[in-house]
C-alpha cells in the first residue's frame, strides 16, 4: 500500500511531465464575518457612485464573448 505522499509525489511528477505546473495561491477565507462585512461596505460605499453604471456597462461588453472562435 502506497502513503499519501507517495501518491501525491507520483501526481505531482505526472503533471509536470504533461507540461504543468504547481501554483499555490493564498485567497481570502470568503466564508469569514471579516471578508462578509468587508464585501458589504465596498459595496455600499459604490451603491451611488456615479461612475458605477458606466463600470458594470463596460464589464458586461468586455465579457461578451459571442462570435469568438476558439
């Protein structure tokens, strides 16, 4: 029987023979009261902002993908 680490290891030599790498980031912990309380002042904070509209506006063009090849 093969230990954890031995399966990772094999996993992980695998991968990068397919050409991959590994990449660890740290993100926020979104489940955290901390990340929640933060999420909800940026967004009051933009509720009136005049520029806001025009934003979003240009997100949902620049997210549009229709007609791409790929």
């Amino acid at each position: 029987m093969t230990t954890a680490s031995e399966r990772v290891r094999r996993y992980r030599e695998k991968m990068r023979a397919e050409g991959f790498r590994l990449v660890q980031l740290w993100v926020p912990d979104t489940r955290s009261e901390a990340f929640r309380r933060q999420c909800r002042e940026q967004s009051l904070r933009l509720k009136n902002d005049p520029n806001e509209a025009d934003t979003l506006t240009w997100i949902e063009h620049a997210t549009d993908t229709e007609g791409w090849t790929w």
